[in-house]
C-alpha cells in the first residue's frame, strides 16, 4: 500500500512539473510584472525558455528579451533569472529579480547614442556596467551603482583637432533619477559633466569644457566653439546635449 502511495505521489509531481514546464511565455512577463512600464509584443516558447519580442521598458525599446528563470523561481511568487535583450541599437544581459519592483545584478550593456550640439549631429555609444540596481513599480531608480563608458563627443572634438579619450564616469540614484558623472581630457583641454534619466528615451546632460593653455585659443577655434552651441562662462565653455537612445 505504501509502495502503491509513494508512486502515485511520484507521478502526481511528475505531472504537475510537466505541466509547469509546458507553461506559455506569457506566464513569465506576469511574474516579472513592470505595470505601465513595461510593453511588448508577442511572448514565444515555454515559461522556461521564452522570448519576448518588441518590449520597451520604461520608454527604452530594448528588442527582444531572452528569459531563463532559475528553476524554483516561479514559486516565490516573483521571478528571478537570466535576462539578455538585443535590438538594433542596443544590447545587454543580466540576472533580474522581480517582485513588485526590478533588481538588476551584474548588468553588462552597450547602447547607441544620438545628439546634436548646435548645428552638429553626432552619434556614439554608451557602455554601462552595474554590479546591481534596483527600480520600484513606477520605474524610478532606489538605488545602485554604475561605471560609464562614452565616445559621443570624440568625433566632434576630432574635427577641432583635439583627439581626447572616451569619457569616463560613474551613475548612481538620486532621488528617483539616475544621475551620471563624467570627464575626458588631455594636456590641452579638460571636460567634466553631468547628465540625468528620468525614464524614456533621452538623457539630459550639461558639460563644461576648460582649455589648460589658454594663451592657444585663436579666433578660429572661439567661432568653431560658438557655432557648436557652446557658450563662455567663468568656468568654461558650457555645452548641453540630449542624448537620445531612440
């Protein structure tokens, strides 16, 4: 009799763990949960190995998403798994965690950057790397950490004959927002800005550029900076970017 109970009780776990393995997609996007912020299209495959297509996150389109949720992650009433997105601009992974609201671990990610400083269009990229961050349900940053990597302003300091380093810099919460810290130079010029993401797709960053040998500043190069957009102040030359991540 007990032989009997110990097998039905094995093929009733059999069963119910192949059910959950047969779960749709779908079922994974419910237990991540995002609210308002977060919009897809279509959810492919099993709960298991699924991939959402077309999801925007907090404004940020991020293409399609590869989900693996570790295997008891569905039980704790949230998710917590290995998350990848690729899109034409952008791509990255890391582990997430969602139980009303996102922790993000060990995210690696590089995005495509758009702006125009004056009557200049540029184009870069942006390279972040964060040991972990956590989001609430409305998308607004608690808290976390990041290093920054950028070449935005390269190719427009290139055409002025200054061929400066990638910007360097960190991000951290504040208040809600993520803010960002940077800076670029070399034994002619210094650049040091600030940039904040309130959600969406842009980042609203001011910098200030210093010329280390003032003596060198020639008529040429003022005009250059002014048609750039770029205005003298006491402290430097100002500049404002938005940085689009379309």
């Amino acid at each position: 009799m007990m032989r009997r109970r110990s097998l039905l009780l094995a093929g009733l776990i059999a069963f119910l763990l192949f059910l959950v393995a047969l779960m749709p997609a779908r079922l994974a996007v419910h237990f991540i949960g995002g609210g308002k912020m977060l919009h897809f299209g279509v959810a492919e495959g099993t709960i298991w190995q699924a991939t959402i297509r077309d999801v925007y996150w907090n404004g940020i389109p991020l293409g399609n998403v590869r989900l693996k949720p570790g295997l008891l992650a569905m039980f704790t009433g949230g998710f917590s798994g290995h998350v990848a997105f690729d899109h034409k601009d952008r791509n990255g992974r890391a582990l997430l965690s969602a139980n009303s609201g996102l922790k993000i671990t060990g995210l690696s990610a590089i995005t495509n950057i758009y702006a125009v400083v004056g009557q200049q269009a540029l184009s870069g990229s942006l390279q972040i790397s964060a040991p972990q961050f956590s989001f609430d349900s409305a998308g607004r940053c608690v808290s976390g950490n990041a290093k920054i990597r950028s070449d935005i302003l390269n190719q427009a300091f290139l055409r002025l004959g200054f061929d400066l380093p990638v910007l360097e810099g960190t991000a951290d919460c504040q208040n809600g927002e993520l803010e960002f810290r940077f800076e670029t130079g070399d034994d002619n010029i210094r650049i040091l800005g600030n940039g904040q993401w309130r959600g969406g797709a842009r980042i609203e960053a001011s910098f200030a550029l210093h010329f280390l040998q003032t003596a060198d500043i020639s008529k040429a190069m003022i005009e250059t900076l002014e048609f750039a957009g770029l205005r003298a102040a006491a402290d430097g030359w100002q500049g404002h970017l938005n940085l689009d991540l379309k």
